[in-house]
C-alpha cells in the first residue's frame, strides 16, 4: 500500500490515482492516516462483502427449517465452550 501526505497528493493527483488503480492509497495528513483512496472495483468488492441483517419473523418456512435442521460439524464442537456462560 502506497502512504503519501495530502499535500504530495495534491501535488500528484493523477500519480496516485493511476497507483490506486493497483494497490490502496492512504493519504494521510499531520502525520495520522486520514483517507484511503481505492479503485472502484476493489470498493464494490468490498461492498458485497457487507453484512445484510434481516428480521427473523421474515424468514421463509424454507430457511427455518433448514436452521432447524443443521448440524454443526465435530471439529467447531469446541466452541460450544465459548457460550456456557452467556445469558439472553
């Protein structure tokens, strides 16, 4: 990842535009990283990878009964562990 100050980036914008096209650019500003300029393909990429949230109550009988019917697999067994003390 290339790091270069707001006031080199001004300076050379069409520089780091063109290196984004690569690689991430931070831009940083009185010593402290302050934005990151990046392609818009590596942007979408990371768009698809947001989490979606839904309701329960809107999920299909379908969905429910695969949930119900899940089974954890043997080599996760231990991370049951990790919710023995957890209360609702």
């Amino acid at each position: 990842m290339s790091v270069v100050t707001s006031a080199e980036f001004q300076r050379k914008l069409g520089l780091y535009q063109d290196k984004a096209l690569a690689e991430p650019v931070t831009i940083t500003r009185n010593g402290r990283e302050r934005l990151v300029l990046l392609s818009v393909e590596e942007y979408q990429r990371l768009k698809r990878r947001d989490r979606r949230v839904g309701l329960t109550s809107e999920l299909s009988e379908e969905w429910i009964e695969a949930v119900s019917k899940a089974v954890v697999p043997e080599e996760y067994g231990h991370l049951d562990a990790e919710l023995k003390d957890w209360k609702p």
